[in-house]
C-alpha cells in the first residue's frame, strides 16, 4: 500500500501533490465515480484539470492542491475549469487537502466570486466534503 | 503543426497510434467537446480508455485503434470500456482507423454482440463517422 510505503513524513512537494491525487482517485473510485487523471507529460495544448470523475451522468472536475498556506488560483487554470464546466457541462471544483485533514472542495463558482483567493476563512464559508460533490 | 511535421510516410506503429490519437482529440475539441486523454505512463490501477470527452453533459469514452487487419477487441479493453458506461453514464467506442480513410466509430454494444471481432464487413454494417457518436 502506497501508504504504508510512503508513510507521513513525505516532504517533496511533487510526491505530496501525487499522494494526495492518488487517494482521492481511489476514493472516488470506492464511491462509485469512474475516474482519470491528467497526464503528467505529453499534454496536447488542450485544458485539461487534474481529475476528471463520473457517476451516472454527472462530471465532476478537481483541480488538486496540498499545501498549507492560503493561495490564489492561477487565472490559466480557472479558464481552464471553466471550460470544461461550459463545454462538458462539468461541475469544476477545487480539492484543497491541509495536513493531516481531510480535503475541503470548494466550487470553481465560489472560488472566482472571492477573487481566486482560497484560504482557511473561505475554506471554513464554503468548503464542502467530498460526499456533498455531486 | 504535427501532419507537415510528421507527414504520411509513419509506419512506427506507437507513432501512427499517437498521431491518430492526437488528430481525433483536438477534431473532437473543435467539435466542442471537452476532451482528455488516459496518461502514457502511471497508471494507477483504474479502469481508463483512451480518450474521455464530453459535450453538454454527454459523456464518451473512446478506445483508439490504428490499424489495416481484422482484431478482436481485448476482454480487458472491453470491460474498462464497459466499467464507464455503467459507472459514468458513457457511451463507449472504439475508433477505428484505416491508413487514408476516416476513422469509423464502433459502438461498444455492437462490439461485445460481435464477440468483440472487429472487421471491415462489421466496420461496413456498424461503423458511422464522427458525428453521429452523440
């Protein structure tokens, strides 16, 4: 088990990113979504979020982040989100995992409302769990 | 751009799947789909087909094929093709294209009712073009 392997020390944050996307395909996976993730190379100048999951009809979107102090979305990966929500029909979200937490998802919707700035006071507004996605 | 790069002369048969892959998302893009494609490399164990693309809430999963014979679609190919459609709600395909010809669409339905045997006849009865897949 990747876990078992890995263990709670990592500090690279590449590896972070990784495990963190890697449980949360599974999860979704054990909830019954069909799930993939972006490529890591080879993209092809298409937008692409870093997972893409559905169940019975409905797509979800879910960019990825693991760090712990308040951030701001890039702008190219909102457009990005965005249109996947306008082409695909997508509900796009932010998953935002804390250490030691588990994951808040926050609405690509709310995230632009407040600017594209995330932090714990917007997590705490609007932050949902992950059985409230779809 | 890739074709002028590339030209017709490919035989690698990695190469002639990857430029076939390449031209379908970003036609499929055009069409308005938003569109990814499976990762080369760290697959994580879930079940995932070539390409994922969606349009107003419609799902497809498309599984690539480059080739001039006669196949059978692989049992483990069919049921990650399937573990989508009932899972996400897709509509599931095999793409399949001839050396100067058009890729033809084969649903996934017809495939597993062919014994998974994919050929020019069943191509001729079955197969339509790229856009009748929604």
């Amino acid at each position: 088990m990747l876990h078992a392997l890995i263990g709670d020390f990592v500090v690279n944050p590449y590896r972070k990113g990784y495990v963190f996307e890697w449980r949360l395909m599974h999860k979704l996976y054990e909830m019954g979504y069909a799930v993939m993730r972006a490529p890591r190379s080879g993209r092809i100048g298409l937008p692409v979020p870093d997972i893409v999951a559905a169940k019975n009809g409905k797509l979800v979107v879910i960019e990825c982040k693991s760090r712990e102090g308040a951030f701001t979305l890039p702008k190219d990966q909102i457009a990005q989100l965005q249109e996947w929500e306008k082409r695909a029909g997508a509900t796009a979200y932010v998953a935002w995992k804390l250490a030691r937490k588990q994951p808040v998802f926050l609405r690509l919707n709310d995230v632009i409302d407040n600017g594209g700035n995330i932090g714990k006071k917007f997590l705490a507004e609007k932050g949902i769990g992950i059985d409230d996605i779809i």
